[in-house]
C-alpha cells in the first residue's frame, strides 16, 4: 500500500510559480508512474503531468513549457514545478501512483481509475 502525502500549493497571482510535492511512504518512484491530476469546481479530474519509473514523462497540452515534473527517487518525493501560472490552473491537486507503466495514449485521457494510489491534494489559487 503506498500512501501519498502533497504539499505545496497555495495562491499566487497570474504569472507567478509554485511547487508541488508529493512524498510518498515507500519506494515508490522507480517502481511506479506517478502523474500530477487536478480538478476544478465543476469540472472532471484531469492528467496534467506524468511520469514513468524509468523517467520518461507526459504533459498536457495546457501546461507543456509551463509545467515540468520531477522526481527524487532517493528521498521519495515528486515535484511539479509550474510557472507562469493563469488563472485556468486553479484546481485541486493530486497526487497520484500506479505500479510500473503510465497509461497508454495521450494523458488527456488517463483517468482516475486508472490509478489505485492517490493523496489527499493541495489546493493551487491563481488570481
């Protein structure tokens, strides 16, 4: 059982950066895909970063060249730097595991249940 712990988020103005973490409880990094989901009021989760264990990684269309995804296997934690924040990226959010491989396809269409691991989020406010 992995457990996922974010932190991170906060509120900061349009065109400002933040960094999310994700520290999880075992070795998970290299053994797993963790990716970067966020949820908005009113709107369904969606995949924003991913990341394999051998450290290929997958973005969304709205975040690529804004947002970079990272890991440190050693201490156990991912990161998801995001720069040039818009209001449009205001979400909650998660964290999530799957053992070894990402999803096929595009991550726009990677969905919650693809994943059995998941953290409690951090809330990101952009204004």
């Amino acid at each position: 059982h992995v457990q996922l712990v974010e932190s991170g988020g906060g509120s900061v103005q349009t065109g400002g950066s933040l960094t999310l973490s994700c520290a999880a409880s075992t070795d998970t990094y290299d053994n797993y895909c963790v990716t970067w989901f966020r949820q908005a009021p009113g709107k369904e989760r969606e995949g924003v970063a991913g990341i394999d264990g051998d450290g290929r990684t997958r973005y969304a269309d709205s975040v690529k060249g804004r947002f970079t995804i990272s890991k440190d296997a050693a201490k156990n934690i991912l990161y998801l730097e995001m720069n040039s924040l818009q209001p449009e990226d205001t979400a909650m959010y998660y964290c999530a595991a799957r053992f070894i491989f990402c999803p096929g396809g595009n991550i726009a269409t990677w969905t919650s249940s693809d994943f059995g691991f998941w953290g409690q989020g951090t809330q990101v406010t952009v204004s």
